[in-house]
C-alpha cells in the first residue's frame, strides 16, 4: 500500500480557567498595537467581553469593538468588519465569541489585506493562493462556546446573502496566532447554547472518525472527542458552572475542529443550507439531521462506529451508537425534527441540490446524490 497525505496541525492554545487575563500579552507578542475585537451582537454587552475590552485598554492596546455580526455571518458583515478595522487604523483582531464572531474576525483580518472579492477565496482547489499575504492581519482567537472549533482553524463560513449559500472561505493565514481557551468564559452561555454547541463538537468528531480518507492522526482525535462529549456534554448541560465539564468540552470542540481535516459529511451538507435559508442554530441543526444521516450511511460505517461505540462505553455496536446519539438528544432537549426550527417542505428541492454541492459532502462514506439528499431532507423536516 502506497501512502501520500498532506497533514496540517493548529496552533498554540492557552487552556485554563482565568486565562483570559493572557490576552494583551498574546496580543503584542503577536505584534498587536492596536487590535480590535471582534465579537457578536448578543455578546456585546455581556461582562465577559467587557472584561476582555478591560484587559486591552490596561494593556494599552486601546478598547475597539465591532459587533455588527448576525449568527450566521454573510458578506455584508464582513464588509462593515473590514471598515471598522481600516477606519480605526487597526493591525489584528481579537476573534471573541462562538462560531459566528470566530469566523467573521477571522476573515475580516484576512480581507483587510485583499483587493479581490472575499468568494475568490472560496475553499476550492488552490484558490488560497490568490491572496495577498502580506496584508493578513494577526489573529488572536477567544472562544465563549464549545462547538465550532474555529479558534483552531483555517478558515470561515460566510454566508452568500444573495444566494443564500454558505462558503467556506480557506487560507493558511485564518490560522489564529494564539487561541484562548478559558472555560469561565462558557458558563453564562444558555442552557439551548451549551446543547447545540456541544453536539456540534461531537457531530465534527463524528463525522471525521466516518470520513473515508487516510488520516489516523486525526481519525485518534475524533474518537477521544466523541468521548469527551459523551461524559461532558451532559454535566455542562446540567451545570453550567461545573468548570471541569467546561473544560473539557473545550478541548472536545478544538479536537473536532483539528479532525474534521479528515473530512466531514452529509450532516453539514445538510445542514449548510438550513442554516443559510432559515438561519438555523448550527450546531442544533446539525443534532437535529444526525439520526436520518447515520442511518444513511450505516452500510460504509456499522463496524467502524461498532469499534467506536466500545471504546465509549456503548454495548450493542452499531444499533447502540445510534440509540446513544438519540438519548444524548433527548437529554439536550435538542428538537426531533427540523419543522420545529421553522423549516419548512416547500424549498427540498433547492435544499437538495445545495447539499450535493456544499463541500462537506465529499468526505462523506456514501455518495450523497439529489434523489438521496431529498429523502434525507423529507424524514429531517
């Protein structure tokens, strides 16, 4: 057997509670003089950014915030973003909050050095390379939830408002410098917040550990994450000061993040254009679709999620796997079906061809056709 791979691995991560308190330093061994931080509008006003906005100013890094970003970032964000940080004369970003805040600082550090449309550097083939590098912004990234993974990653989804498509934009450089991980930071999130969060995390851990391509390193990840989720999950759910359940669904969210390198699947793909269309919770719609999905794929992966399930903890293989996943929902108060989030039947259609051609599909171990991808949609909703 002839084996060739391509293998990328992140960044420095700051775990700890109170860790927080790190952030100027990050900031100027980076090279920050003058960052801003970006964040979401619900988190704007909370405590916890202020008090990250605090740390800068005593810092002397100056106290600078946008948070013109809607839960599923789009284009038009981005380019309100990429103002505020030339009209302030800004030279990085403190990337704060869950995955919508994440993934917009990202790329507004990335696109306030370009010249080009932010979708000529969709995550297709080398696009990459149309950058200017020289203009890319640092990135320091403080999650304040525990699912998207994007403190770890190399890239971000913006959403096409006209199409209403989401876009993975990829560059090496969406890579933060240093990430933060302060579980303090998660335990005022809502209950719904720490829920949809989380089985984000476990559906990336999922989908990467079903993923047919060749990557153990991260197919070893993934499998610990789905365990960390398993024991976690429901204790942060439950409490949501317990600091050591917090921790560790941090780690669990980074880990899924570094494995999905491996691929995702059909769960995104589904997913992406829920969430673009209705404005769906992500990390919920992707609870919500992953029993239709595993049942789907159960043909390529019964043994492997078999041999999962053991090393979790589960009896019964394949058929204990998928009761456990729909147990854990329940627990999480996660909704059944995809009519309770609002979604409706009348665009399957246009769903479907959206999910055959968003990326995550080609990780997936069973070809996802139209024809499929509308029976999938019709048991979702």
């Amino acid at each position: 057997m002839s084996i060739t791979a391509n293998w990328s691995y992140p960044t420095a991560i700051k775990m700890g509670a109170g860790r927080i308190g790190e952030l100027a330093e990050h900031c100027k061994a980076v090279g920050m003089k003058k960052p801003i931080l970006i964040t979401d509008r619900g988190l704007a006003s909370m405590e916890i950014t202020k008090k990250a906005l605090d740390i800068l100013e005593a810092g002397g890094l100056g106290r600078a915030i946008f948070a013109d970003v809607d839960p599923n970032p789009n284009e038009k964000n981005l380019e309100a973003g990429v103002k505020a940080f030339k009209d302030g004369g800004h030279d990085g970003v403190v990337a704060f909050g869950g995955g919508s805040g994440l993934d917009l600082g990202k790329c507004v550090a990335f696109m306030a050095g370009q010249t080009r449309p932010v979708w000529d550097f969709e995550d297709v083939g080398d696009w990459w390379t149309r950058a200017s590098v020289e203009g890319i912004a640092p990135i320091i990234a403080v999650p304040t939830t525990a699912g998207t993974g994007s403190e770890v990653g190399r890239a971000s989804v913006i959403t096409n408002s006209v199409t209403e498509t989401k876009k993975i934009i990829f560059h090496p450089k969406f890579l933060p410098a240093v990430t933060i991980c302060d579980p303090e930071l998660t335990v005022g999130m809502p209950k719904h917040i720490t829920a949809g969060t989380g089985m984000d995390a476990f559906a990336h851990c999922l989908e990467a550990y079903s993923s047919p391509f060749y990557h153990p390193m991260s197919q070893g990840i993934a499998l610990e994450g789905m365990r960390l989720v398993k024991e976690y999950l429901p204790r942060a759910y439950a409490d949501g000061s317990d600091i050591e359940a917090r921790t560790h669904m941090m780690s669990a969210a980074a880990m899924g993040a570094v494995a999905f390198q491996k691929g995702l699947g059909a769960i995104h793909s589904l997913s992406h254009p829920v969430g673009a269309i209705y404005h769906t919770h992500h990390g919920t719609t992707n609870a919500v679709v992953m029993p239709p999905v595993l049942r789907f794929n159960r043909p390529a992966v019964e043994e492997r999620l078999a041999a999962a399930a053991a090393y979790l903890g589960i009896s019964g293989g394949f058929d204990g796997f998928y009761d456990f996943v729909l147990e854990l929902r329940s627990t999480l108060g996660i909704p059944d079906k995809l009519a309770e989030l609002g979604v409706k039947t009348d665009r399957i259609d246009e769903m479907s061809k959206m999910a055959v051609a968003d990326p995550s599909t080609g990780g997936n171990p069973v070809e996802l056709t139209v024809e499929a991808a509308k029976e999938l949609f019709e048991q979702c909703i």
